[in-house]
C-alpha cells in the first residue's frame, strides 16, 4: 500500500489506515526505529502506570480522600 507523507507543523507524518491497526493491536504510544534504511514502528514496551494497583483492595481502603487538602482560594464557588 502506497501512503502520502505530509505535514504536520515542522514534522512530517503517515496516516495509518485503521485496519493495520486493529489487526496489529497497535494504540497509544509506539517505539519508531531505524533499520537497514526502513522506519520500523512497534508497540511501547513501556507502560509507565502498569502495576500501579496491582494488590489494592478497595474495601480495606476506609477513606481514600483522608489526606485531601481544600485549599481555601478552593472552597469559593466555582463558575463555568
């Protein structure tokens, strides 16, 4: 398949067609590298907040929001 580079502000990009997506799994962030002249993209290996409440139990959890601080320029009423 033949794709278009184009602009995007001073950097330059590909549209990737939704189909090579779902049928890759790829979404989010994606490691884009270099090899033998060719621009290889493929999943992140990181996922920074994997993990993170990996053995939380939400019942032994009494008040999550206890150490919650109100700041007082806070407490006025908000307006939208």
């Amino acid at each position: 398949m033949k794709a278009a580079i184009r602009s995007i502000g001073n950097s330059k990009g590909v549209i990737i067609p939704a189909s090579f997506l779902a049928e890759t799994g790829l979404e989010g962030e994606v490691e884009m590298t270099m090899r033998d002249h060719e621009i290889v993209i493929s999943p992140s290996k990181e996922q920074p907040r994997k993990g993170w409440f990996d053995g939380y139990q939400v019942e032994l959890d009494s008040d999550p929001w206890e150490d919650f601080v109100v700041l007082p320029e806070e407490e006025e009423e908000w307006e939208w």
